[in-house]
C-alpha cells in the first residue's frame, strides 16, 4: 500500500528524515512511536505529500506520490492532525463536510450521499450530537472527534492519524481504538504516530520506532515493545507486564532515575 | 423508551431538518435583502438638497431607465434624479458591496478576523496611484468623461499587490504571515509617498485628502460602468472558490490533506479580492471599516461559511455604504459635503467595538 525508498526530509539545514525505507502491507495498523522530535510528524507529513521530499521516494498503491493531484490523494489518504487551530465558528457538520471535497466535482454542493457519509462517520464517534455546534466553542477533545469524523468521512484506504486520540478521555480513546481496529478488520490501513506506548501495543500489530530521523526498530508488536528495546529508545528504565485481559505486552516506567543516574 | 439506533436516526433526522430549515431562512433573508437593496435605492434618489417630489422622482427614475416615454419629466429634476443622484447611489452600493465581499476573503485567506481590505497593501497602492494622478495634474485630465485617476488607482492596488506577493514569497511558497508583513511594510511605505507628496504639494492637499479619505463627490455613471468589470470579474473569482476558502480556514497543512490546491486557490482567492478592493478604491477613494465590520457582523448572523457569507456581505456592505454616503451628502448644513469614510469610521468604530464586546471566548486574537 505505502513503500518508501531512501527516504529524506530537511527543513533548511537540519535533517528530520535521514534515509528511510520501509513498507506497510494494505490492511496493517501501525504504530509509529519514537520519543519527541524523531521525526513520527514528518514522516507523515511527508506521506501525505505536505512536506517535500529532499530524496527518495514514497508510492502509494504502486504509484509515485508526485503523480497524484491533490485531490486524488485525498481520496486515498486522510490525515487527523495534532490539533486544531481554527478561529472561525464553523458548526461541526460543515467542518465533518469538508471531508468530503475531495469527492465533490466543480463548484460542489453537498449531496444527500454527503451529507449521509458525514453523518454516519459523526455517529461513529460519538459526536452527531455536537453537529450544529460552532467548533470554536466545544472541548478539544470533542473537537478532535469532529476530526477524526472529517477523515473517516473522506472514506479513503488509508488513514494517518498524528496522535489523533492525545485529547480524549479514557472511554473515548479506547472507543476511538476499537473503532479504528474494527476499520481496519474491513481493510482500512493506518498509520498511528503515538507516544501512548500502551495503547500501541493494545491495538498495534506492527510497531515502528523512529530515532534521530531514522528508523531504529521495526518489527510486530510481540518482537520489539521489549525492555531492551524500549529502555534504549526511550533512554528510560522500562519494565514489562503483561495485561491482565489480553496478555498484550504494557510498559510501566521506573520512576527516580534522574537522581540515580547521578546526572545532577 | 427509545433504543440507541433509533435515537441517533432521530437525530440525524433532525440534523437534516434543521439544515433544510436554515437553508429556507437564508432563501427568505436574501429575498428580504433584495427588496430592502431596491427600496433603498429608490429612497435614496429621493433625498438631497434639491427638494424633488416623490412622484417626479419615481417618473425621472422611470424615463431613465426607459420604462417611460421621453419628456414626461422636466430637464433638471430629470439630470438631477437619473444622472446624478442614481448613479452615486447604485455606485455607492457597488463599492460597500465590494468592499464587504474582499474583507471576508481577505480575513479568510488570511485567517484573522481582524483583517480587511486595507490590510495587504492593495488599498495604498491604489490611493498613491490616485494620489500621484492628482499631484501630477493629471486629475482634470478626462477620457471618455473619466478622469485618469481610476486607472492610476488601480494600475497602483495592481502593483502592490504584486509587490506583496512577491515579497510574501519564501521559497517559492505563499504564507500567511510573510503575507501580512509584507503588507504592512507596503502600506506603510506608500503612506509614507503621500504624506511626502501632501507635504511638497501644498495645493492639491484638499484634493487629496478627500481621496485619502474616500468619497463619492462628482462621481457619475461612467464610474459604475469602468468600476463594473472588474468588480463582476473579482466576484466571479471569489465566488468560485467560496468552498476551498472554507477549508483554508483550517490552515495550508489541512488543507493540502483535504486535497485543495492551495497554491493556486489562495492565488485566485487573492487575484479576486484585490480587484474587489481595486474597482472600489478606484472610484471611491479609501473607505474604511466597511471591509471589516460587514463580514464580521454577517458571520454573527449566518455562520462561517463563505458561501452565505460573501452573499450576505455583499447585501449589507452595499446597503451600509449607501446609507452612509446619503448621510455623508446631506449631514452637514449649507450643501458642504463630509467625506463617506468619515460617515463609516465613526459609525463602524463604536458598533465594532460592540460587536467585540458582545462576543463569547477570545478567539478574535489568534
């Protein structure tokens, strides 16, 4: 589905993205981890053709990412980004709505089906309730709801979502994860940066570990959420459990270790 | 008791019924627009110094326009009504219209309420065109009974507008807040240029700041005629990409992934509402606070989408101004003429500062 070849991204002089190569089968959910500025934003920017390549190259679905109008990659790929920065009071339905452009011919009005798609991805996380409601004046966490809404709305193949659940409640993360598990089963791929390493490796079954620009560990979730591997990304003592329910791996950090390691 | 399912049907029923309902009110609204639009130009016509009876004004109106044979009418009312009054009051309704359009877009592309058409440069370059004409000598100059101060002032918001692209420019892409920079750092040049020229030209500073400060003094049909292309061709530009402008709202990396175009819709959006601004201060001067309060007020009342919003502005941009020149021409006593910006500034400055208040959260200051 995506394949990256010697991948590189620069802003100015500094290299975020230092040669990468990867691929990522259709149908896989991904976690990309890795600790604060290895580069897990970049890269998905630079999936969804935001950010110029310096080098390399990435194709989707067997087909260069500069062959593709913006359009039509918004037909395939769509991003839930960070957080929102939006000063104007649009209501949650037309901002679910603009998911939809990519789909819409000319001038485009809202079809019926349009309206339809958004109302149903609204229903499906939990937030058809906030539709007449002005963006500006709900939750960040059910503004990002309304966002992931406008992707799922997009009905693209891919999904790269950038820490789309960092402002949600408990319940709704793990409704938003069982919800992007339960696209996933249907053939949707996504890649999920995340710094959430529990939640990854609950709902991941492939992990990707980005580091200084470059990809340090790759491999299924069982293989790589690790002490070994864990303790040296995160430069942190990292111990493993196993969940009660599932038996999925889970990390717990060792607090005290500033004062311990003597760096004072 | 209502299970899950049937709850959210019930819902999206709703949702689907208010959407229908709101669709209807705003059919309704600008219907309403429309008929207050012609009323007020016909009552316009009516007041003015010249005292001109309702029924002379509606035959001179009537022969004008050719609906009635000519000759019903004496000369004078006739000159006074269809000539003079009409074409200031339709001009003065074009330019509001115009201007309000160009501020929504502007504060869209730009996404900051607080800007208008001014802020971009496009308005002192074509006021240092004007200015430059005026200066020169060249404001007696006449071609076709036009003048060639509307050519310079709109050869002037051209290149400015052209300077302030390129300098907003950084590597190759357009942002935002180099945008708004290089603005400034325009605008306040060209300020610079016709405070110079103000001070050099001791004569033409009256000439000037009438210009400066925008007014419809002396301006006739020739005005509407030049000032029309532009302003139908900006309109079009705008009106066309009302939908991606939406989208731009939520930021150039957001709206890549939605699969807008960006460079080349924020282009157009541009192109377009600088002509808006252009055809407007070409004819008029510089008319402040339309371009800001309009589009503000209108989000109040129809929401964020620059769809309705563009309509909605162009209706109460052109009723504002054309009740403020009305106010403009006959405020002061003894037929002395105020300066239409100075009607707007001094109306839109206290009614934005209430429209400030009156707002929830602080999301003016992004």
């Amino acid at each position: 589905m995506i394949r990256a070849e010697g991948l590189i991204a620069r802003y100015g002089d500094r290299v975020v993205l230092d040669g990468l190569d990867f691929r990522i089968a259709k149908g896989e959910l991904v976690g990309l981890l890795g600790p604060n500025g290895s580069g897990k934003t970049t890269l998905l920017n630079c999936l969804s053709k935001v950010v110029p390549l310096h080098g390399g190259r990435v194709a989707v679905s067997g087909r260069d990412l500069s062959e593709y109008s913006s359009a039509e990659l918004a037909r395939v790929e769509a991003s839930v980004p960070q957080q929102l920065d939006i000063s104007f009071p649009f209501t949650c339905i037309e901002v679910v709505l603009m998911g939809r452009y990519p789909h819409q011919q000319g001038f485009g009005t809202d079809s019926e089906e349009d309206l339809d798609t958004a109302m149903e991805s609204m229903r499906l996380t939990d937030s058809l309730d906030l539709a007449k409601r002005p963006i500006t004046e709900i939750s960040g966490g059910e503004a990002q709801r309304v966002i992931i809404a406008r992707a799922l709305a997009q009905r693209a193949q891919v999904m790269l979502l950038d820490e789309a659940t960092a402002n949600l409640d408990v319940a709704h993360k793990t409704e938003m994860f069982d919800l992007f598990l339960e696209k996933n089963r249907q053939g949707t791929t996504f890649v999920c940066a995340m710094h959430d390493l529990n939640l990854a490796a609950l709902y991941c079954q492939r992990l990707v570990f980005l580091k200084h620009g470059r990809i340090a560990v790759d491999g299924s979730t069982v293989d790589t959420f690790t002490e070994e591997t864990l303790s040296s990304i995160y430069e942190t003592e990292v111990r493993i459990i196993q969940h009660p329910d599932t038996g999925a791996p889970q990390a717990m950090f060792v607090p005290g270790q500033r004062a311990s390691s003597g760096q004072m | 008791m209502l299970s899950k399912a049937d709850q959210v049907s019930k819902t999206a029923g709703e949702i689907q019924f208010q959407l229908a309902a709101s669709k209807r009110i705003f059919v309704l609204g600008l219907l309403f627009l429309t008929v207050v639009s012609i009323l007020s130009v016909l009552a316009a016509t009516g007041i003015g110094r010249l005292q001109i009876p309702w029924k002379t004004v509606v035959s001179a109106l009537g022969e004008g326009l050719g609906l009635v044979h000519f000759g019903t009418v004496e000369r004078t009312p006739l000159v006074v009504v269809f000539d003079i009054r009409l074409s200031r009051v339709v001009l003065s309704f074009l330019v509001g219209s115009a201007l309000g359009v160009a501020g929504a877009v502007f504060q869209g592309i730009l996404r900051n309420p607080l800007a208008d058409p001014f802020t971009i440069g496009v308005a002192s370059g074509a006021a240092f065109g004007a200015v430059l004409a005026i200066a020169l000598g060249l404001g007696s100059g006449s071609y076709f009974g036009l003048g060639i101060i509307p050519f310079l002032a709109l050869l002037g918001a051209l290149i400015a507008l052209a300077s302030v692209v390129m300098l907003g420019r950084v590597q190759g892409r357009l942002r935002r807040d180099t945008l708004v920079l290089a603005g400034i750092v325009v605008a306040t040049f060209l300020s610079a240029l016709i405070a110079l020229i103000k001070a050099l030209d001791e004569e033409a500073v009256s000439a000037i700041v009438f210009w400066v400060m925008g007014s419809f003094q002396g301006r006739g049909w020739i005005h509407v005629w030049f000032s029309l292309p532009y302003l139908l061709l900006g309109l079009y530009l705008v009106m066309s990409r009302a939908r991606e402008l939406d989208i731009l709202t939520l930021g150039e990396v957001q709206a890549r992934q939605l699969g807008v175009e960006v460079e080349r819709v924020r282009r157009t959006l541009l192109v377009g509402a600088s002509l808006l601004t252009a055809a407007a201060v070409s004819v008029s001067g510089v008319i402040g606070f339309v371009g800001l309060v309009v589009p503000h007020l209108v989000r109040m009342l129809v929401g964020a989408a620059h769809g309705r919003l563009m309509v909605m502005s162009a209706f109460l941009g052109g009723l504002g101004l054309l009740w403020s020149d009305v106010v403009a021409r006959i405020l002061l006593p003894g037929g002395e003429e105020l300066p239409v910006g100075v009607v707007t500034a001094l109306v839109g400055g206290p009614f934005f500062c209430l429209l400030l208040k009156r707002r929830r959260g602080g999301v003016i200051l992004d």
